[in-house]
C-alpha cells in the first residue's frame, strides 16, 4: 500500500510538469487557435536563461563578474520571455492572419527548431543543473510518521502548480485582459470591434504562456537539470490535451495529473509482464482510447459541427 | 416620429471609396455623408455592397481609394481598435457575440476602450482598477435597464433565443457610449413584435443620447419609418441618396429593385 502510495505520488509529479506545459499550449490555443508546437522549448529556454542569470559558470557572470540573485534573475528571465512574446508576434503571427491553422501550426515548428538552436548557441547544450534553492531530498516529517518516502521537491512542486492555476483562473474571470482574453477566443471580430487590439492580447497571452513555461522550466530543471530533452516534454503534453480538451484550464490539470499518475502506476505494475517501457506510450495509448470515445476531451467543449 | 433633435454639421464623409476583393469590385466611387444626430440607412440588393460599406467604417476593410473623415480626422485605412477609440461601435449582420460569457460580461467590454488603465497597469495594480471597474459596471447596469435584458444579465449569451442576442449586441455597442453606432441589418430574421422593439430602442438610442446612426436594413417600411436619408447602393455602386420620399420615386431605384429579386423582405 505504501509503495502504491509513493508511486502514486511521484506520478503526480511527473503529471504537474505534463499539466504545466499543457496549461501553455492551452492559453495560446483559447486566445489564438494556434497550437504552439513550440511551448516544451519555451520551458527549457526560459530554463537555460535563468540559469544564465543566477548561476556563477552563466553568461552573466561572464559579462558582469556576479551573478543575480535568484528573485531577480526570475523576473529577468520573464523579461526575456516577454520579448519573445513580442519578438513571435512582430515576426510571425503579424504576418499569419487568417492563414490556415495548419500554416500557423508549421510555424511554431519552425519557431521551436529557432528557439532551440539559438539557445544552444547562447548557453550550451550540456545539462545545467538548476538550483533555486528549493528544497530537495526527501520529506522527514513523512518519512518519520508514515514511512512513506516523498520528495520534498515534489509537495513544492505541486503547490506552485496549485497556486498557479489559482492565480490563472482569477486572471481569466476577474481582470479586464482576462475578459478581453475570452473574448477574443471567443470573436476575433467582434473583439476588435469593441477595440480590443488582437496584437496585444497576443503579446499577452504569449508572455503568459512563457511564465507558465518558465515555471514548468524551474520545476523540471530543479529536479533533473536543465537539458534539451525538456523540449520533448512538450510531445508528453499532446496526449494531455486530448485527454483534457485543447481548450479547458482544468482539462490540462488534471490531463496532466491522469497521465503522470497513469504511466507510473502502469510502468511499476504491468510493466514487468509487458517488458517494462509502457512509459512511453501509455500516454499516447490513453489519447487514443479517448479520442475514439470522447473526442473533445474531458472538459472541452463539445464540436459541433456549424451549419 | 416626433421626437426632436438637431441635425448637426457632418460628422462622416465617405468620399470617393473604392474597394475590391481580387476582382470583384465590392464598392466603387463611394461618396457620402452623414450629418451629427441624424438616422441614416445604407440599403441596396444582396451583395450590394452594403457591409462592406461598414466594415471600411470601421477598420474591418481598408480601401484602396478614397478618404473617410470621421469627426474631422481624414483617413484612408484605420485599424479597427483605433475606430473604436474614436468612437464608432456596431454590430453585425451575423451575431457576433462572445457567446461563452454572460450578458453582462459582453456588454462589460463595450467598456473596453473607455477603461483609462492600461492593460499592464490593470493586472498589476488591483485596487484603482478595482474602483474604475465599479464605475463602468455602472454605465452597464444603464444599458443593460435601457434595453430591458434585466432578466439575462448572468445568462450565458449562447443559450439566448435569437432576438434577445441582437439586443445584447446592440447593448454592447451601447455601452461604448459611441458618437457612431453602425449596424448591421439589426432586425433581421425578428418576428414583428421584436422589430418593433428593436426600432423603438434604435430611435430611443438617437432621441435619448444623440447617438448618430447609420443602419443597413431591408425591410423598406422600418428604413422609410425611421431614418433621416437613405443612401442606395447596387453592385457596389450608388444609385441615390436622399430622404426616404425622394428616394422612393427615384427611378434608378425602382429599377433596380424591380429588376432584381428582392426575396430578402421576409
Ligand atoms: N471578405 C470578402 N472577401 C471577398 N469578397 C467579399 C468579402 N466581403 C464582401 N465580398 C464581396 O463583396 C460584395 C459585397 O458584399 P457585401 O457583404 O458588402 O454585400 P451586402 O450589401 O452587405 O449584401 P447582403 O444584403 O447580402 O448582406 C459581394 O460580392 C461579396 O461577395
Ligand atoms: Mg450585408
């Protein structure tokens, strides 16, 4: 039973990151449409230039002779990925209006390959491990009275996401960009006719998107170093968003948390009678299942066919 | 109608527009104007060119020829959100609602280009805002007992019949408290009761607030019934422009609207 429970837990964790970098491709597929083949990179390069900022072998060290402090070196590396919101709008969406999804789509192929070439260049490609000072090893406390062994990277983990979405979810239902935001999912046209400018909620959604990647950075980075394979992650998200509906917040949540837990729980039980590696297609295997009962997803809305 | 206003200077002059999608000229030497306070109808036979005239207006389509003067400002191509700032709101031959949110939600981003603080400064700083918000919900609740929708106001728009969604769009462009309200055959597809209501708030909105108004109908009994002057368009071209009296006996327009089918008068 413990061993299940532990099991399930570092499921869980997995699924956070899953849900972190699904929630992105979520935000931008609402506001947009477009699917942002490029959101596992976004993560691994607002990790690398974080780790750039704070860490003494980075670049910034290199130029300044310190390094930043942690808290700054955040909202540095925000600053950065606001500019590449910015950057994605002037360059490429600008020039994409009304295309068709599948030319949008291509695009941020193109803007994943770009992104990871130009990180490559800037930082390097050896794993950079990421430390932010949160805690690591394992919880005493749980240790000591439940014998269950838990990261505590893992509990912190799955609060930010916990408070993430919080804090997500009030921006959305709340905040004046927030209705701006649904309601240029919901009408582009109509949207810009109360004058509500598509550049800059674009802008704004992207830049959001790149937080909720920065974070998704921090978080894996923390556990496993940042390294290129965090781009894959984003192939992981895929099968969390058909499971969770491309345009649902909590869809993403708790897709994220399904197939963590799912191919954990599958890898360490029917593994061994399968030869083990079911982690890596459990996910795309559940997708499937789903796409054949329930093609909208957990929560999406339901695709009615306009007549 | 004896309601009483005073017809201003001109406050838009469309002057000589042309417009074309690859090779169909959707508009052609397009001249007119409309003067402050007044109710002005655009009509014509299907494809006449009638919402291209209005998306030109708003930023939607940008012109290849002409100028369009709105409130003294010359321009050829304006962006949609900078006509909106300037004060022209409309709605659509097709309901274009965000039909996700409430009623009150919707007729709240009406509001949008009225909001001083900036989109940054709003996810920053919660309390001003918080206070700016409170301010605008006022005007909404305004509009929303204006056009008598009290009952939907947390209606999710989508779920609403037909009618009572053309009232809501009406209200968001209301809420924008524009100088220029376009719209887009607003009693399309109404039974008759719902016209009615429909062309009383229209001439309230105008009587009321001074609201200038340019609509595209064609039912011909509402467009004689309410409108100052009418301008008459067919295959992008204009045929007349005048009172609803002067254009009725023109002989163009009988033409045009005998020797096309006219089948659109429900
Ligand atoms: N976005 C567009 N792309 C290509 N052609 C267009 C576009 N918008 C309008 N047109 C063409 O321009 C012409 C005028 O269309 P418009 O919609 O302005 O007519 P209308 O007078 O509003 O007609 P209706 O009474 O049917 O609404 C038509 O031939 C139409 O096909
Ligand atoms: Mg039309």
């Amino acid at each position: 039973m413990l061993f299940f429970l532990e099991t399930v837990i570092s499921g869980l964790m997995a699924g956070v990151m899953y849900s972190l970098v699904a929630l992105g491709f979520v935000l931008i597929f609402k506001a947009s449409g477009i699917f942002n083949f490029a959101q596992g990179v976004f993560a691994l390069f607002a990790g690398l230039a974080l780790y750039d900022f704070i860490a003494e072998d980075g670049w910034f060290y290199d130029l300044f002779g310190f390094a930043l402090p942690v808290w700054l070196g955040i909202i540095a590396t925000m600053g950065v990925m606001v500019i590449v919101a910015w950057l994605v709008e002037r360059l490429v969406l600008r020039h994409l209006v009304n295309q068709e999804p599948i030319i949008l789509f291509m695009s941020t192929i193109g803007l994943a390959y770009f992104l990871e070439g130009v990180g490559d260049i800037l930082f390097g490609s050896d794993v950079k491990p990421l430390d932010i000072g949160l805690p690591q090893g394992a919880s005493d406390y749980l240790l000591d009275n439940y014998n269950l062994y838990v990261e505590k990277l893992e509990v912190v983990a799955a609060v930010v996401a916990a408070v993430l979405v919080i804090v997500l979810a009030i921006f959305f239902q709340k905040t004046r960009i927030g209705r701006a935001l649904r309601a240029v999912a919901d009408d582009h046209q109509a949207a810009l006719s109360v004058g509500i400018s598509l550049r800059t909620i674009w802008v704004i959604v992207w830049s959001v998107s790149g937080f909720v990647a920065l974070v998704a950075g921090i978080m894996w980075g923390s556990k496993s170093g940042i390294q290129f394979s965090l781009s894959l992650i984003a192939l992981k998200a895929l099968p969390v968003l058909i499971l969770g509906g491309f345009t649902s917040v909590p869809g993403a949540i708790i897709g994220g948390l399904i197939i963590g837990v799912g191919e954990k729980v599958a890898e360490v039980y029917a593994g061994p009678f399968v030869g083990g590696a079911i982690e890596n297609w459990f996910a795309y295997m559940l997708a499937l299942v789903f796409l054949l009962i329930r093609p909208q997803g957990l929560f999406g809305e339901k695709i009615i066919e306009r007549v | 109608m004896t309601y009483e206003r005073t017809i201003g200077d001109t406050i838009l002059a469309v002057d000589q527009i042309s417009l074309s999608f690859g090779g169909v000229k959707a508009l052609s030497d397009i001249s007119f104007s409309v003067r402050e306070h007044e109710v002005f109808a655009i009509i014509g036979p299907n494809g006449a060119g009638k919402s291209s005239m209005l998306n030109c207006i708003n930023g939607f389509y940008h012109p290849q020829e002409g100028t369009i003067t709105f409130k003294g400002k010359t321009r050829r191509q304006v962006r949609p959100s900078e006509a909106a700032r300037d004060g022209i709101a409309r709605t659509f031959q097709n309901i274009a609602l965000f039909s996700g949110m409430s009623t009150l939600d919707n007729i709240m981003t009406g509001r949008n280009t009225k909001m001083n603080k900036g989109l940054f400064w709003q996810a920053i700083r919660v309390g001003p805002a918080e206070k700016e918000e409170m301010a605008h919900r006022a005007v909404v609740e305004k509009v929303i007992d204006f056009l008598e929708i009290e009952a939907i106001r947390k209606t999710a728009v989508g779920t609403l019949p037909y009618g009572l969604q053309k009232r809501v769009e009406l209200g968001r462009a209301l809420a924008a408290e524009p100088d220029l309200l376009l719209l887009d055959e607003p009693m399309a597809g109404m039974n008759l009761e719902e016209k009615q209501d429909m062309c009383r708030f229209i001439l309230d909105v105008n009587d009321e607030f001074g609201t200038t108004i340019v609509l595209i109908e064609h039912d011909m009994g509402v467009v004689m019934d309410i409108s100052d002057r009418v301008v008459v368009l067919d295959y992008g071209k204009k045929l007349a422009e005048g009172t609803p009296d002067e254009v009725r006996t023109n002989q163009d327009v009988i033409d045009a609207y005998l020797g096309v089918s006219h089948g659109e008068d429900e």
